[in-house]
C-alpha cells in the first residue's frame, strides 16, 4: 500500500507537470523549435547524467552481480512483449504500417522519462542499479527492432539499422546513444572499483534531475501543438492500454513471483520483480515520436499515442501497483 501511495503521488506531480507544459504553450512561452530544444537536452544530457550518478553512488561490484538477473528479465520481459502485441495487431487486423507502429508504441515503454523517476522513488537502494541494468537492453532493443518496426515497408534495411550503413562497425556506432553510453560507463566504473568523488557526483545528480520536470513540460506542450484527436477514435488505443498497461503487467509481476520458484530457479527479489512491473506498464516511449517523424511515417498517429497512453498511465500505473505490490 505504502508503494502505491509512492505511484500515486508522483504520477498526480506529472500531470501538474504536463498542465504546466500546456501552458506555456497556450501563453507563447514555448513554441515548436523550444519544445525540440527541450527534448534535446533531456534526451542527450537530462537522463544520461541521472542514470550515470544514481547508478556510481554508493554502488558496489557485488551489488552489480548480485543484480545481473535483471538482464535476462529486461529479455524475456521484450520477448513475451514483441509476441503479444504482434499477435494482437493481427487480431484486430491493423494493416501496413499502423499494425506496426501500434506495435512499437505498445511494445516500447517511457522508462527514461516517466519509469526512472518512478523506480528511483520507489526503490532508492538498488533502484538506479535496477534501471542501469535494464538500460542495456532496453535501449538494444530500441535501437535495433524498435528502429526497423517503425521505419516505412520501403525504407528499411535490417533489423539494426538505424541509418543505411555499409560495416557492421558503422550499424553498431548507429545504435549508441547518451543514455546507453552513460549506462556502459557506470557499469565500467563499478567492475573497475574506481571510486568517485562526491563533489563530482551531486552536479551531475543536479543535472539530471531536470528530467522528470522538463520531459513533462515537453509532453505538455506536444498536446497543444499536435493534432492528435484523432487517435481517440481509433479502437486499438483502448484495446492496447487494456492489454499493454493493465493485464500484461499484472501477469507479468505474477509470472517472476510465481514461477521461478517452481522450476526450481530459486525466487526473484520483491523489489525486482515490482521494479520490472512498473516497466511493462509504462506509457508509450517519446522516441517514437521522433522515429515516426523522421521517417514521415504516420508521425500525428504516433504523437496520439504517447499522448493518450500518458494520460491513462496516470490511472493504470496506480491500477497496476495497487494489485500487484
């Protein structure tokens, strides 16, 4: 009950956040090209240096062992996901290019805007060496399936491509970016036993904690500049946060309570398995947008997603963690 109020209280400061968002907006204080400036800095320096001091403080090589579980979780988590909702596109018989980017956006959840804070309130011992972990393949999978399922049918390449590249060398270099690279230094730096500095590690805290306010503003603001209504009318939203953000989490938190013990694989920490719960019942992920647009692939449709599933992410989420925690 305690973890719930936790969810509860910080999902009711990011809707404040998002009415802020859309204000400055209504009011002219932000527009199109500051809203991308915005996201700019969350997304290249916001989270990258949030996950990067959560994950150093305090943070020991046997802690980081005694947490690797959480890798093949974050796997079998993407796994069961990418199944499910492939099978629910062909069920409600989605065509071209709107089955898969409903399969995007209800496989590819907003951990770094809304999941991080959530999980670093709701669990701040091990919560950022949780994400940090996740993190990995978490943004794998971004950067490769989730690249190639929203890209248009005649634009693509391969499963890892990102942009045309002709090496391997050059595909692995295209699916880096700031938070993966940020997520690879702390786990280095932890297996190293490279002690840093506390002066060091509270700016780049203060850095990062700009985050959560300024993704929120952001998604704000998207709701005045896009026309997004639309989405509203398409029934496959309704069926995605029912089956995404309500059942599959809640089976999902059974699945690792219950099973594992049962095949004899020994039990999954409390705090891990309702850490990996939060994950599978976020919102859809902001990247989508910003893959639909550059790839003129039905880009308001997207944006209707993310909007819409932020908002019932503030009642599944407590939904969610109310049952299952």
């Amino acid at each position: 009950m305690q973890q719930f109020s936790v969810v509860l209280d910080q999902l009711i400061g990011m809707g404040v956040m998002l009415a802020v968002g859309a204000v400055c907006v209504r009011t002219k204080l932000l527009n199109e090209e500051s809203l991308q400036g915005i996201c700019r800095l969350i997304l290249n320096v916001g989270i990258p240096m949030l996950v990067f001091s959560n994950a150093i403080s305090g943070t020991t090589r046997a802690d980081l062992f005694a947490s690797a579980a959480i890798i093949g979780i974050t796997i079998l988590l993407y796994a069961l996901l990418i199944a499910s909702m492939w099978l629910l596109a062909k069920l409600l018989r989605l065509p071209g290019e709107r089955g898969r980017m409903f399969q995007g956006a209800f496989i590819f959840g907003n951990a770094g805007f809304i999941g991080l804070p959530l999980v670093l309130a709701l669990f701040p011992k091990h919560g950022a060496l949780y994400f940090a972990l996740m993190s990995l393949t978490d943004q794998l999978f971004l950067w490769t399936y989730g690249v190639w399922i929203t890209k248009p049918r005649s634009n693509r390449q391969t499963f890892a491509d990102e942009h045309p590249a002709t090496s391997l060398g050059a595909k692995l270099l295209g699916m880096l970016s700031p938070a993966l690279v940020a997520v690879i230094l702390a786990i280095a730096i932890v297996l190293a036993g490279v002690p840093v500095p506390q002066t060091v590690i509270a700016p780049l805290h203060s850095l990062g904690a700009i985050s959560t306010p300024l993704s929120m503003i952001y998604l704000g603001g998207l709701f005045i500049l896009r026309d997004w209504v639309g989405v509203l009318k398409r029934y496959e939203l309704y069926v995605g946060i029912v089956a995404k953000m309500l059942l599959f989490p809640i089976a999902f938190h059974a699945l690792l309570t219950y099973v594992p013990p049962t095949i004899g694989l020994g039990a999954v920490a409390p705090s891990m398995a309702n850490m990996m719960t939060i994950i599978a019942g976020l919102p859809t992920m902001s990247a989508i947008v910003m893959f639909s647009e550059r790839e003129h692939n039905m880009p308001e449709y997207a944006v209707g997603l993310v909007l819409a599933t932020t908002v019932a992410s503030l009642f599944t989420l407590p939904a969610v963690s109310y049952l299952t925690f």
